[in-house]
C-alpha cells in the first residue's frame, strides 16, 4: 500500500491549503513542488517563465519531480502543469496515490486574484476557461481518486472530506 499523496488540479483549486492542513491532520511532511522550484532558481515561477519560455520551465519541473526522494508519509501539492509530463505523473503514480482535486473553472477562477503573475504554463491556451479544459482530461487520466471541491470552499471542511476518503487507502 503506498503512504503517501500527491496533490494534482489547476492553480487556484486548493492544493497547498488543503495539502498543508491534510498533513496536521495525518502528521505527514508537506512539501509544494512550486516553492521547491522557486527556492532552487531563487525567483518566482513568473519571472522564470517570463525571462527563459514554458517549455524550459516544464523540463524543470519534471526533473524535480523525478529527482524527489518520494517517502513514506509525505503530502506533495504539484503545480498545475505536471501533469504535462507523463514520466513524472508516472513516478508520482508509482509512489504515491494521486489525488486530483477538482472544481469549476468559474469558482477556480474566482478564487484566483493573481493569476497574471501567478506563473502559469498556458501552453498555447488564450485564457483560463481554456486552460481548464485542456487540462482536465489530463488531471483525470492520471488520478487515483478525484475528489470534488465543494462551494462554498472552506479548507478545514475539504480536508476533512479527503481525509475520510483516503484514509482506508492509506496504510496507517
């Protein structure tokens, strides 16, 4: 049985809330793969994409995932394109269970107030509602479970909510 869980779902959904409040719950180590990455380029997603292109910065992060030393009792909140990386999503899968955490695009999009410099990989997207759609076959090609976020969004409610969906999948 795996032990630990990695976040997936667009920018804005909840994963580091909810992954920071689902790791109290369960006393796991939380670690969010944007502020990795941030931490090892010393500036901000926005700025990397701004000045290199998405593309460098998608390898960037898959060589990140692919070199995290994934163990036991662990919470990962990914960034929202790591999903375009199929070798990642497989190291992911492999060890962990991979939750997608889902909503609309309106109330994703309600919840973000700076997704213009937030450091999004549109890739070739012209705006979030086409984002979404171009990702969400994707978030739920790789997921293990999905879990609905529910309106109106309150992170303790939520975390509470995945915690007894994946506590019996959960080796304890």
């Amino acid at each position: 049985m795996k032990q630990s869980i990695t976040l997936i779902g667009m920018c804005g959904v909840g994963k580091t809330v909810i992954g920071k409040q689902l790791s109290k719950l369960l006393t796991y180590r939380f670690f969010d793969t944007d502020q990795l990455i941030e931490s090892s380029i010393s500036q901000t997603i926005y700025n990397f994409i701004n000045n290199n292109d998405e593309k460098l910065f998608l390898e960037l992060e898959e060589q990140l995932i692919l070199n995290f030393d994934i163990t036991p009792k662990m919470i990962i909140s990914t960034g929202g394109s790591v999903i375009y990386s199929s070798l990642a999503m497989s190291y992911l899968k492999k060890n962990t269970i991979v939750i997608f955490l889902n909503d609309t695009a309106h109330n994703i999009y309600s919840r973000l107030n700076n997704l213009s410099t937030r450091g999004v990989v549109f890739k070739g997207a012209d705006n979030f509602y086409d984002l979404f759609n171009s990702r969400y076959p994707l978030y739920s090609k790789y997921s293990d479970i999905t879990v609905t976020i529910k309106s109106p969004f309150n992170v303790k409610i939520q975390s509470q909510n995945l915690l007894s969906l994946i506590k019996p999948q959960l080796e304890l």
